[in-house]
C-alpha cells in the first residue's frame, strides 16, 4: 500500500516502506507536537524529539556483531529463497536485504509477546534488543563511513553509501518515550507528527517531496494515490543510496555482443564486458561455486558474483542448495589472481509487495489488527482500546545498473593496464549467476540479486 512507484520510474536507490493503521479511531484531544520546525523545515510535520542524542560509540562485542552479520546473511538468503518460490523460479531479482532488516528492526523495537517472538524468527533476530538495536547502529556508522574515502583523482572516481531512516505517525496518537529513545539512540530517526485523520493526501505529497530530495531527485512519488487513508497511523521509511565506480574498470572498447546461456538452454546476445587483470577471486569444492569479487573504489565494498563452477551443471539445483554457509566459504576463499574476466553489463530492478511473503516466512501476527502487538510502541494492548497499531503492508523496490565504470555511477574511472606474459584462466559469466554488493569489513550483505538473463529490464 505505501510503495508503489510508477512502472516508468528509474530507481537508483533501494526503498522499503511500510504503513500500520489503527483498530478503531483516533483520540485528538491527546496532542503530542513539540517539534522544531526550524531545525526540520524539509520534513513534513513537526517532529517527536527524544531527549536522547545518538549513540556514536555504541558497545557490541566482536563475538555478538559476528553472530549480528551471520544472522542477517541467514535472512538475506531466506527472503531470497522465498521470492525465488513465489515467483516458481523464473526471472531475475534484485534485493535490499539490509534494507528490509533496518526497517522491520526499528518496528520489532515495539513489538511484544508473539509478534516479537515471530518476528526475531522470520527476521533471524538471535540478540537481545540491548545487543541487537546497538549492532544495528554500530553497523549504520560502519556503513556510513563508506563515503570518507580520500580518493587520488576525485574527478574520475566516487563511491557513496548513504543510508536514511525516517518515521511519521499520527499527531494525538500514543507514543512512548521509550521507543522514540529506541529510535533516536540506535537508528539517528525521530518521528515527525502529522494529521493523517484530515490531511493524509497533502501529507502523501509532502513525504514524497521529501523523499525525492533525500534521494537526488531520483525517487519520485513514492506514495501513490490512495495509499495513505484517515486510518493510517505510522509510516517508516528506509532508503539506501549507492554510487560506486569500479577499482578497476573496464574499458569500453572492449565490450561486445556474446551469447549468454538462458535457463530454458536458449542463448541471448548480450553486452560482455572483457578485463585482463588481477581480482580476488575461488573456486569452493564444497558447494561447486566459482566466485569474482569486483571491488568498488576504497576496496571495502564489492560485487560478489557467483555461479556454478562447472559449466554444465544444472543452475536450479545448484541454486537450490547455494546458502548463506556456502556464500561464506567462497567469500572466505576469495584471493587476488590475475584472470581474464568476462561479465554482462546489464539493468535489473525488483519490486516486491512482501506482506505474503513474510506471511509464508512465519511473521503473521504482525499484519493481523487484533493479534499485533506493538504496545512498545503506543503503550496500548493489541485491539482493546483501539490505539493499538498493525502492519498493513510492506512494499520494497530496487534498481540496478552495471556498465563499464561502475555500479550505479555515471562518472569515468582511471584504467590500470598490465602487459600480459601469458594467457591468465579465463572467467566467463555467460551463464545465470547470483550476486551480491557485499561490505567486506562488517560482512554485510547490502544488495543481493539473481541474474538468469541480462536482456530482461
């Protein structure tokens, strides 16, 4: 209901929005406006301010942030098994799951009783929330300082990961002190008030005014018509945007058509991009995957790619069995070799109502209006008094764009050339792969897609 774009938009950024609403009508009389407006003139509606700062130095022991990462790498391949079965196997997809787990984080922060337990489940939430909610903030400013890189040729290089959270709820509605803590301490996000029971299509125009800003003008009309009502109550958007020129480009004059190798044994000519220099890249026996890792400028972030290492081998069942333990063998094998590397350019973008999805997965209660619990949030007991609050939907998109100079990146890279002594082994991804825009020093799954076939956009 809250993501919907237009079909003809260009997205450049992952999104994931989702809405709750209320079980019954709203107390006006319970007014909780004390923002100010002139520190938040670009947000609409003012805004909820915990009297808490943010937690810049948050404490999370190695041993609970490796086991935070693992977790959230069992989530990314979990929703990607999902989709891949909603969807009978067919077609490409591309995901935020870090995205997703943000999120649904900063709601499962109010969430009790069963809808919690279902939650961590379907979430892969294994931490306390003392532990859980920090390892959330401490990987945001990991994240966050992506974009420090010092850089020898700032004209011809860039990389940018920025990351934003934001929440609106319903001015009059129950708040507690306590969860816009939550928020402020681990996530940087404060809650702007609105009136969505008068004004929810004005409102609708505003926070897409505001998105558009926050994403370079790339988003536009997030909310389309209709999808915020006089009974919504809380709206929370995440939005990640990513901008990464390649370490080592590739030089265009090298692309040219080639066959790539369709499921159904068809082939589809498609734009190859052709490089002969050196990329950590394995092979894992275990799993029979062959991986590349094409880092992006500062060699902290990169695309993992992966298929199966022999050619012939059946991509479904190969698929079937490829899981986040597999993912960590290849990625933990990974060593820089000289290779002549062959990888489609292409554009791919995914977009997901997920509601059912998660339904499938486990999380029920949460979509339910009498069964969700999320008096952490209001202070209210589920469907009592009717100030308690339910999912209604959750809607995630992303776009995709891989060429000769990056990920996403419209600025031209410096080429380092090698004179060649001997013919390195030959990488070819000809045929359907997974992939992954994977943070290397936190073990952070950002991006995560299936590409079967190049020429679907």
């Amino acid at each position: 209901m809250i993501f919907s774009p237009p079909p003809t938009s260009k997205w450049l950024v992952p999104l994931l929005a989702l809405t709750m609403v209320a079980c019954g009508p709203v107390d006006d009389d319970n007014d909780q406006t004390n923002g100010d407006p002139d520190q938040t003139a670009e947000i609409p509606g003012d805004v909820v301010k915990s009297e808490l700062s943010r937690d810049t130095d948050p404490q999370v022991g190695a041993d609970s942030f490796g086991q935070f990462s693992a977790d959230n790498r069992d989530f990314a391949f979990s929703l990607l098994d999902e989709l891949r079965a909603d969807q009978d196997g067919e077609g490409n997809f591309f995901i935020s799951p870090h995205s997703v787990s943000v999120a649904l984080a900063m709601i499962y922060g109010g969430a009790e009783e069963n809808t919690k337990a279902e939650m961590a489940d379907v979430m892969r939430f294994q931490l306390d929330d003392d532990q859980l909610h920090p390892a959330f903030n401490k990987l945001d400013l990991a994240l966050a300082s992506r974009s420090d890189i010092e850089l020898d040729d700032e004209e011809n290089q860039a990389f940018t990961l920025d990351i934003v959270n934001q929440t609106w709820g319903q001015t009059g509605f129950d708040f507690v002190d306590d969860y816009l803590d939550m928020l402020a301490v681990n996530y940087g996000a404060a809650m702007s008030l609105v009136d969505f029971v008068s004004d929810y299509e004005q409102i609708r125009q505003d926070i897409n005014a505001w998105v558009e800003d926050q994403t370079k003008d790339r988003i536009v009309e997030l909310l389309p018509e209709d999808s915020l009502q006089d009974d919504t109550r809380f709206v929370l958007v995440n939005a990640i945007y990513f901008y990464g020129s390649w370490a080592s480009p590739f030089n265009e004059s090298a692309t040219s058509e080639q066959a790539f190798h369709l499921l159904d044994g068809s082939t589809a000519d498609v734009p190859m991009m052709r490089q002969d220099a050196s990329f950590p890249w394995a092979t894992d026996e275990d799993s029979g995957s062959l991986a590349v890792s094409l880092p992006y400028v500062g060699e902290e972030v990169s695309m993992v790619a992966i298929m199966p290492d022999d050619e012939e081998a059946d991509f479904a069942q190969w698929e079937a069995q490829f899981d986040r333990a597999a993912f960590d063998a290849v990625v933990d094998q990974l060593a820089a070799g000289r290779i002549y590397l062959s990888f489609p350019r292409f554009e791919d973008e995914g977009a997901y109502e997920l509601k059912e999805i998660f339904e499938v997965m486990g999380m029920i209660d949460a979509f339910d209006s009498c069964d969700a619990d999320f008096s952490g949030v209001t202070g209210h007991p589920p469907c009592i008094d009717f100030k308690s609050l339910y999912i209604s939907d959750i809607f995630h998109k992303a776009f995709i764009s891989v060429d000769e100079e990056g990920t996403e990146a419209a600025a031209a890279t410096g080429v380092v050339g090698a004179t060649p002594t001997s013919m390195p082994p030959e990488v070819n991804f000809d045929r359907p792969f997974i992939y992954a825009i994977y943070d290397h020093p936190t073990e952070t799954i950002l991006f995560l897609g299936r590409m079967v076939d190049p020429t679907i956009q």
